[in-house]
C-alpha cells in the first residue's frame, strides 16, 4: 500500500510525503513531526495524526487550534468532544457511504480526498496494490464453530467441558480477554495441574493478517522465552479452526487489581517487585525482544510473592524486520507509554520499555501517573509535549536516591533514560540499598 500526500495550495506549497505499507505519522510545525510544516503559523505543533493501515488509512485531529478540514468538514479543534480516555483507543471504523463517524474527532481517509490545515490542501493518493482479505479456515470452519459454541456454553453455565480443538485439557471459566485473545483456565487430563489457554478471537471474518501475527508475535516469541519472571509457555498449536496458546497458570493478581484494592504500594516494596521485572525484562532485551506494553496490569504477583510478565501481544523481535503491527498499537496504554511510541514507533528500542517499567514503578509508589491528563486536552499531545512531573512532587515520602531513578527513567527524551532493563536493576538496586 502507498500513500502520497502533496501540498498543492499554501505556505508549503510543493512539499511531498511518501509512505508505504504499515506506518504512523504526526503533521505540524514542530520538527518532531514526520510531516513538517514549519511555515504556516496556522498549523499546531502538532496538528493531527494519520495512520496507515493496510488496506485502511485514518486521522485523528490532535486538540489543534483550528481543526483539521477533510473533503470540507471539520474535526476536531480546540472545542472538541472530550478524548479523556486512558485505556487502548482503537480507531472507529467508517460508516456506509461516507468516511467520518459522529464524533467529529477522527476519520477515515480515501484515494483523492483533500486534507486542509491553516492555508494548506493536501491532497491524498491511496494506492493499494493488496488483494482483499480472504477468510481463512475454510476447511475447518464447521469443527471452529462447534468449538467456539462450546467455549460461550462454558463460559455462560460455568460447567467444565473439553473442546475437540484442545482435547488435552478442560476449560474451566474464562479468565481474561485482551485485543486479540481471550483467556481460559483450563486443567490438564494428562498431567491434572491448571493452566492458562489463550484462544485467538473468532472473528466472523478471520484474516491472515491476524493470523500470522499471532504466529509471529504469541507463537514465536512466547514459546522461545523461559525466565523465572515471565510467564512460561506450555504449548502452542492449531486444531480444527483454532490457533492457541498454553501457558502457566499464575494463581494470583497483577498490580493494577492490588493497587485498585488496596492502594499505593509502599516504596520498598514496590522496588523490590520492579526489581524482579527488571530481571525478566533484562531477559527479554538479551533476546532482541521489546515487550512495547509493560503496565500494572501486565505483571502478575504470585500467591507466593513471585513476579512474572504476561502479555506479549505488543513484543517485537527487533532482528525481525517483517514484525508485523496491529491497528492503533501505537496508542497503547497512554500512562505508561514513552512518547516514540506515537512520533517514531517503527524505531523503539530498549529504552521505551524502560520508560514503562518506570512508569508503572511511579504509578505503584503514587497511584498517579508520571503526566496530569487535563480534561479537555488530547492525551497524545500530553505524551508528546508535557513535561513528566518529578515523583517527588507527587506527595508520597520517597528517598530522593530512589527518586532519581524514576524520574531518569520516565524521561521524555530516549537518549536520557537507561537504555537498557539491566542497567535502570543496577540503579535501583544501588538506590535501595543506600537508604
């Protein structure tokens, strides 16, 4: 897929800006901005976001101060539906007939519309030279669907039962559900112990797209990790429609559910378990391996006070150039997400799990979060351009040495934090056992 992008009216007249296949891009004055118009005052810094996605494309104004203008209608601006949401924000999809949604806030973008910010048009060139998504599993389908009816009737009754996809083992209740999977407890009938069966969502028109990055990503890269701090994979597999994955069942909670029942950890303790994340982190980045989604609710806490980290739908193998993308990864979880993961999420590398791994260290100590999000302000903008507020300012009793490793840790520029999981574990060590 190729997008071409030419300014043909305005201050910038003549400027071009190519992209082909999966990208995302930011367009303003600042010269962080991919696409950089510096000679129109009417453009913000940050003006809006597009991404490709093949075979789609989208923008999201950012808050700008006159709003974005596609084929004549406005979105966004500064009076603008408020965009406070924290969470994955996933791009809508595009009603039938027309190509933007009620919001007023993002839309879809097609071959020849016209894109005007302050003086300037921009025209769009879509050119999609890939075939329509086909359906896979074809041959499967009728097992996949006695399957799937299995998994809602387990899920609804609450009585175990075992599937022909995974006759191994017993689904007990579903226990989990993420972007792309959803999670059951299960027991073996071989071996009799619980574990953990994250099922790949039955979309009713399941692409190969999907497919082969949950081959690439939850299939290759999971199975090839064993680390006392990372959850551990069983198996993985694909039976009568179904690709699947079995992993250790962790009879506990993450910190996010511990921090929603019970309040901030105290200080020592909650280094002492980013410690424990550092390591495996520290595993995972001698393996080439960004695990881009490190948050609270990505890192589990035993029963029996061990530490492991889930959730590896956002890694990345960085000696894999093919790494495939889901839509709207850049969005992440805003709180703990380092600003190149909007501005230049191709080119992450260790240190953007550092900021997370901080981030998520701040939020256990404070119950805050290393930015204010203003109501009314698009929370984008506040990853990319406001300053991180220093832990210290946050109200909470926390040594000034241990401080210092959050703050250099959540540092907004790449180049300033530890560039690696090993290197912030040495820190905080050295912080702890000062105090």
């Amino acid at each position: 897929m190729k997008v071409r992008l030419e300014v043909k009216k305005g201050a910038d007249k003549g400027k071009v800006f190519e992209f082909t296949g999966h990208d995302i891009f930011l367009f303003g004055r600042s010269e962080l901005a991919k696409c950089h118009l510096a000679n129109d005052n009417f453009v913000s810094r940050f003006h809006f976001l597009m991404e490709i996605n093949p075979p789609k494309v989208w923008l999201k104004d950012l808050g700008s101060k006159n709003g974005t203008f596609v084929n004549g209608v406005k979105y966004g601006g500064r009076i603008v539906p408020d965009p406070h949401d924290l969470g994955m924000k996933k791009l809508p999809p595009s009603d039938a007939g027309n190509n933007h949604n009620s919001i007023l806030f993002e839309t879809e973008i097609f071959n020849d519309d016209e894109i005007c910010v302050g003086d300037n048009s921009i025209y769009v060139t879509v050119r999609n030279n890939r075939k329509p998504y086909e359906r896979s599993l074809k041959s499967e389908s009728d097992s996949y669907g006695l399957d799937i009816e299995s998994l809602l009737n387990i899920v609804s009754t609450g009585k175990p039962d075992v599937i022909s996809a995974i006759p191994d083992y017993e689904i007990v209740r579903k226990i989990g559900e993420g972007g792309m999977g959803t999670v059951y407890l299960a027991r073996g009938l071989v071996s009799s112990g619980n574990v953990a069966i994250k099922i790949i969502k039955p979309e009713q028109e399941l692409n190969q797209k999907i497919v082969k990055r949950f081959r690439e990503r939850e299939m290759v890269i999971v199975k090839s990790l064993e680390h006392k701090n990372i959850t551990h994979c069983f198996d993985v597999d694909f039976r009568n429609g179904l690709y699947y994955i079995v992993m250790e069942y962790i009879n506990g909670n993450d910190i996010q559910q511990i921090i929603t029942r019970k309040g901030p950890f105290g200080v020592q303790e909650a280094c002492r378990i980013i410690v424990e994340t550092l390591e495996g982190l520290s595993y995972l980045h001698t393996h080439n391996i960004i695990h881009r989604d490190i948050k609270p609710s990505n890192i589990i806490i035993s029963k029996d006070n061990k530490v492991k980290i889930t959730d590896f739908g956002l890694a990345k193998d960085i000696t894999n150039t093919n790494s495939l993308t889901k839509s709207s990864e850049y969005a992440g979880t805003y709180p703990f997400m380092p600003p190149e993961q909007l501005y230049n999420f191709k080119h992450c590398n260790f240190s953007t799990d550092v900021f997370s791994v901080g981030a998520t260290l701040y939020y256990m100590c404070t119950k805050k979060y290393p930015h204010d999000y203003p109501k009314g302000k698009d929370v984008m903008l506040v990853n990319i351009q406001d300053p991180v507020i220093p832990v210290e300012n946050r109200g909470v009793k926390i040594k000034q040495e241990i401080a210092d490793v959050i703050n250099k840790a959540v540092s907004l520029k790449m180049n300033e934090r530890y560039q690696t999981a090993k290197e912030m574990q040495q820190a905080l060590i050295e912080a702890v056992s000062i105090i």
